[in-house]
C-alpha cells in the first residue's frame, strides 16, 4: 500500500483548563475545549463544544453568561443542573447515567452542575457564541449568595450594562 503524502486528516491539540470555585478558590475539575469556531482549526460549526468536568460532589457555578445560548448533556456520572429564572423560581434537572437528556439554557440565567455521583461527572457543552477572553459576558455568583436580593440587583445590573456595552 503506498503511504499518503500529504495527510487527509488534521490534528488539534485539545485545551484544557483546571476549574475552581469562585468562592473559595478550591479546585472543582476542568473543562476540555473540543473544538470552536474561534480556533483557527474547526469548520462549519458556529459555537464552541466543551466537556466539563465535576470532581465527585463538587459543585460548579453559580454564574450566568449575558451572551451564550447553552445546550447541555451530561455523558457520564450524575449531576444536578440547577437553574434559576428568578430569585424565587428554580428548577432542578437531574441527569447523567440511566438518564440522558440534553437541556436548553437561554443566556441570562444563573446555573450551576452539582456532581451529586460517586465519580466525576463528564457533562457535554455546546455553547453560542464560542467563549471569548475579549468578551467579558460571564458574572460569578457565590453558592450562599445566589438567593440574595442583593445579588440579583447586580446579576440585572450586569446584565444590562453588557447589553449597553454590546451595542
């Protein structure tokens, strides 16, 4: 058989990146980009697809994205997506083995995944747009401040000073 001369197939090292909690600044897991259409190497996607994971009873989040649409799947293990439309209104997911699901979360809400399993948590994210460092569209909530009124005046405040910014 003859060798190829020039390869077919092309090769991107993945990034990844070690995660932590924002509050106490322990390490919580990683995220591993895939691919993204801001990496000079993907085509014909528009986004960007990550894996996360979660440390066995680890929890990752609060925090919101002003400008990315996410799609999310939890491969292995089992986690708790936890998100909130409002101060007072929550809802739970819980997903991972024995029961997949991909759910849809619209920009603007605050979410977390809570690795609510014995081993790590590998949980598939889509994203749109692809995360940028240029585009500060991600606000941090603490764990223990996510019902606090005082919180959700600066999750509006952040919301709407990034609209005006984007514009």
């Amino acid at each position: 058989m003859k060798k190829i001369k020039k390869s077919l197939v092309k090769i991107k090292p993945c990034k990844k990146v070690n995660t932590f909690d924002v509050k106490t600044k322990k390490s919580n897991g990683w995220l591993l980009e895939v691919i993204s259409d801001r990496d000079g190497f993907t085509k014909h996607l528009r986004g960007q697809v990550y894996l996360a994971v979660a440390d066995p009873g680890e929890f990752k989040g609060f925090h919101l994205h002003a400008d990315a649409d996410y799609f999310v799947t939890c491969l292995k293990g089992t986690i708790k997506h936890v998100v909130y439309k409002t101060i007072k209104e929550k809802e739970e997911i819980k997903m991972g083995d024995d029961n997949f699901k991909t759910v849809f979360l619209p920009k603007g809400y605050p979410h977390a995944f809570d690795n609510i399993g014995k081993e790590p948590a590998y949980i598939m994210v889509y994203r749109y747009p692809a995360w940028s460092p240029d585009i500060k569209e991600q606000f941090d909530i603490p764990k223990n401040q996510i019902e606090n009124p005082e919180s959700w005046k600066k999750i509006r405040a952040f919301i709407k000073d990034f609209n005006k910014r984007k514009l």
